[in-house]
C-alpha cells in the first residue's frame, strides 16, 4: 500500500536541483568542490548516489561536449538505437497465463487491459512501457508506479515515474522509494509498489546510466562531429585549396595576395580571389583532417550501436554487411533473443513478483511470435507439419492454426472435426 507523507526539506531540494538544471548546460561544474560541500553538509538533503549521477550526467567529457539526456538525443545512432529498442518491447504483446495442475494456459486476466492497452488515465501501455525504458537508457532506472484500489491489493491501473523525481533508500532492510511529484507533497511507496527496471551495474538501489556513463565519450565525440560538420556546411561546404605556380613572386604581388585571402576570410570564405603571378589554384579533395572527422563519424555509430547491442544495419548504418543471415526471419530472430531478451526477461520477472507477491498461480511473459515469424511460404509449410499433413503425428489443429493467423475458429471445421485431422484431405478415397 501507499503510504504518504510530508518531507521536511522538499523545498530546498527542489532549488538545489532546479538551480543545477538551470547551469548544466552553460557552466562547468566544478565536481571536487561540489561534492566536498556535500561531505561537509552544505548538500545535506540530497544524498550522495543522486549528487554522483547528476554531476556525471552533466559533466563534459573529453571532446568538450556535455552529455546529457537531450543532448544524446540529438546524436541519430542514439535516437535510433533507444527508439528501436523501445518501440520494440512496447509494441510486444505481454501475455497472461495461468498455472493448473503443471500446465500453462491462457488467462482472461483483467490486468492484461493496463499493460495492452491503457495503463492509466492520460497514457496508454505503449507510450508508457516506452518511457519506462526510455528511462532505464537515459538515467540507468526506469520508475513506474503500481496504482492499488484504496485499502486493497487489486491493482487499477500503472503509471511511469520520471527517474529524478524517485529516490530509493533502505530502511530496516527494505528498499522504499521517496517520491517527489512536480506538484503536492513527497510521498514514500512500498516495494512491492513499484516497477523498477535496472540497468547493468546496478547496486540494490540505482543503476548508472548507459547514455551519460558507459557511452559518454563516443556520444561526446559524435556530437562534436556533428558541430565540426555543421560548422564546414556553414562555412560554404568548400574544402581546402592550395596555389600554384612555377615562377617567384614578388613583394606586391605577395601583399595583394595576402590582401585577397583575408578578405575572402573576412566574407565567411566566400568572395573573388585575385591572383597574380600565375598563381593557379588546386582544390584539395579532402584533407587529412576533414577525411579524419569522416571515419571518426561512420566508427561513432558502430561504437553506439555496441553499447546498446544493436546491429548498426538495424539503424540505417549499411556500409557492412550483417552477421545474422540476409533473411528478415532471421533477422527478427536474432534481434529477439540477442537484444530485446536481455530487457524482456527483468521486466516480466518484475511484474510477476510485483502484481502477485504471495501467489503464483499467474505470471506474464512477451508474446514475440510476430518478430520472429517467417515468410508467407514457410509459416503455411511449418502449419502443414503441425497439423500432421506431412505424415508427421499432427500436434496442432486448424483453430489453433487460424488463431495464430489472428482468425477466427471456422465453426464448419467444428461439425466435421475430421477436416482437422492429420490425415491427409488431398488423397484420394479408396473405391
């Protein structure tokens, strides 16, 4: 259950953090010196792990760009590798199933509406089940909150809470989880309360970001990529040049070349330039540095695409080919177990010990049929075998079939069940 409360210092909380938001892209933080005022005190309502992250999150890394949530959304491997992965696990269908006997069955459970189809008022499943991981990529914990019926343990609904605002701590040996809303008081859930979902590293109570840790520097380097190539289109996209000529200038000719240039300079690199002295000029193609910045580009997306484990084919990159085989069957299946498995397994494991703790009669699990399904020709042929039309012993029949297929069971294949059978139907009667 929910338990609500005041907190004693929420307000002075809010300006710390608010002010750090306020300088994180403009000023450089001076890490050493904040975080001894928070070993003195000075920083006493926040607690250290949340200083850590928030200083690491905003801090600049190597190539002199800051990394942060929305700046690494402005990297396209980055957008793409979250969105992918995301929009991937949203659109799965989570399938409810029941426990009899040693057997697993289908359930009509009636919390299949809020993790299929709305999740709670104002989000439906997608955008939130997308936000929990969007979460979990950009902040290293995604946050959701179970929403119970008032004195009960039946579930009505779920909502996704933004990582800054949830703080886990330990109290009595229980991790609790202090909330602080964009409105209203703090308030404290109980774990059982809360969808958690970490992230590699993850030590009882937060997880490090993958975005703004483990990828901060190849994300740097291709935001500074991206600036250095804006910056080239800016200056009229004209490459370098050299001037030529086989016979010795002289001093004027010398001064009015040097005239020429700072003022081709002077017009952003655009403008006549006046040569004397048989000078000839000899475009370069592209120079070391430019062909540098290039590589360094193409080699950030195969670098991003590894941290997330995504096949840089997946996200546009196609200059190599894949190792997962040239079939979209294939394809699916390999990303299925090899990506989205590794994000699949923790957040089922999450909701089966969240939305029943004491009883283990249900439990959900990721429906990836459509992911990993075949073509037309091979999904009809594995069918056949199935149904025993091979000579094979039958071990599904039509409805089965037809409810695969998203039909509905043909009631004439119920009057005659003989037409489900695994005898083959195309041979002829014996006369």
């Amino acid at each position: 259950m929910t338990q609500t409360f005041e907190l004693t210092r929420t307000e002075h909380r809010s300006g710390v953090l608010d002010s750090w938001l306020a300088s994180r892209d403009g000023a450089n933080l001076r890490t050493g010196q904040t975080l001894a005022m928070a070993e003195n005190g000075s920083v006493d309502d926040m607690s250290m792990g949340e200083l850590v992250n928030l200083l690491v999150a905003g801090h600049q890394t190597a190539s002199g760009e800051a990394v942060t949530r929305d700046s690494a959304k402005r990297v396209s491997a980055v957008y793409s590798c979250t969105s992918l992965i995301a929009g991937a696990i949203a659109s799965l269908p989570l399938g409810f199933y029941e426990r009899n006997n040693g057997e697993r069955g289908k359930s009509d459970h009636p919390y299949w509406w809020f993790f299929n189809e709305s999740a709670c008022e104002g989000w439906t499943s997608f955008n939130a089940i997308q936000y929990l991981f969007e979460s979990k990529f950009f902040e290293g914990d995604g946050f959701g909150q179970i929403l119970r019926a008032r004195n009960s343990n039946r579930v009505t609904g779920w909502k996704p809470l933004h990582p800054r605002t949830v703080e886990p701590f330990k109290k009595d040996g229980r991790v609790l989880y202090r909330v602080q809303p964009a409105e209203g008081a703090a308030y404290v859930l109980q774990p059982e309360d809360v969808i958690h979902l970490p992230s590699l590293g993850f030590d009882g109570l937060r997880s490090p970001s993958l975005i703004t840790y483990a990828a901060r520097e190849a994300i740097g380097t291709a935001l500074a990529g991206q600036k250095y190539t804006g910056k080239f289109f800016a200056g009229g996209a004209g490459f370098d040049y050299a001037l030529k000529t086989s016979s010795k200038l002289k001093k004027d000719q010398l001064d009015l070349l040097k005239a020429s240039l700072l003022a081709r300079l002077g017009n952003g690199g655009r403008g006549p330039l006046i040569l004397d002295g048989g000078l000839e000029p000899a475009q370069l193609s592209v120079n070391s540095k430019d062909a540098e910045i290039l590589g360094t580009r193409l080699f950030t997306v195969e670098d991003i695409c590894r941290f997330f484990g995504v096949p840089p084919h997946m996200v546009g990159h196609t200059d190599k080919t894949t190792s997962w085989g040239s079939g979209i069957e294939s394809q699916g299946i390999g990303f299925v177990r090899y990506t989205l498995q590794r994000h699949l397994t923790p957040m089922s494991q999450e909701l089966n010990r969240k939305l029943w703790p004491v009883r283990e009669r249900y439990f959900v699990e990721h429906i990836t049929a459509a992911l990993e399904r075949g073509d037309l020709k091979g999904r009809y042929e594995a069918y056949r075998i199935a149904m025993g039309r091979a000579g094979e012993m039958p071990f599904m029949d039509a409805d089965e079939v037809r409810r695969l297929e998203n039909m509905a069971p043909n009631p004439n294949l119920r009057m005659n069940p003989g037409k489900s059978s695994g005898k083959d139907n195309d041979e002829k009667p014996t006369e």
